[in-house]
C-alpha cells in the first residue's frame, strides 16, 4: 500500500529538494541497470525471479519520479502565483531598502 507522507520546506528550497530527489532516482536507476545486466547471465528460471524484482525496483522509481513531477508542477503554480509585490523583498522576505533597489 502506498501512502503520502509530507513535509515542509522553503518555497526557494523545492529546487533543490527535488534535484537531491532525482539524485537518488538517478543512483536507483543505475543499480537497476546493472541488476538487469548481470541477470542476463543466469538461469531462465532465476531471470524470471530477477525481472519480477527488477520490474518491482522500476516501478518504485517511477512513483518517486512522478512524485518530482508533481511537486514542480506545484511549484511553478505557486510561483506563478505570487504577487508582483513579493519580487521587491529580500529572500528573507524583509522588504528592501531603497539603496538595495539600485543593485
């Protein structure tokens, strides 16, 4: 069974959260890849056993990545979203000072 679990983070920080997401997708996905090259070398019997866990490892790694799919997808909702005013704030969001505006 499949459940959602969920956490904050910063509005500027899903970027990064989703790259260190996609990180991990990539490091699974290159085990998958070597698990499907050495299994070429067994049995017929043990090849079905492997591909079955092979095929269990790629679904996983679909629903992280389309978990990174969704996540962007909100994202960019949410940046788009956000009024003009908040462009003239600081990344704190503390509004910026006169002298800041010329930089």
């Amino acid at each position: 069974m499949r459940v959602n679990i969920s956490y904050s983070v910063e509005l500027g920080d899903v970027p990064d959260e989703v790259e260190r997401m996609l990180v991990e997708c990539d490091k699974k996905i290159r085990a998958i890849h070597d698990d499907l090259v050495e299994v070429r070398t067994l049995d017929p019997l043990e090849i079905i056993k492997e591909l079955d866990i092979i095929r269990i490892k790629m679904a996983h790694t679909d629903l992280q990545l389309y978990d990174c799919m969704q996540i962007l997808s909100g994202y960019v909702q949410a940046m788009a979203k956000l009024p003009m005013l908040k462009q003239s704030e600081s990344p704190d969001g503390a509004p910026l000072s006169e002298e800041n505006h010329d930089e």
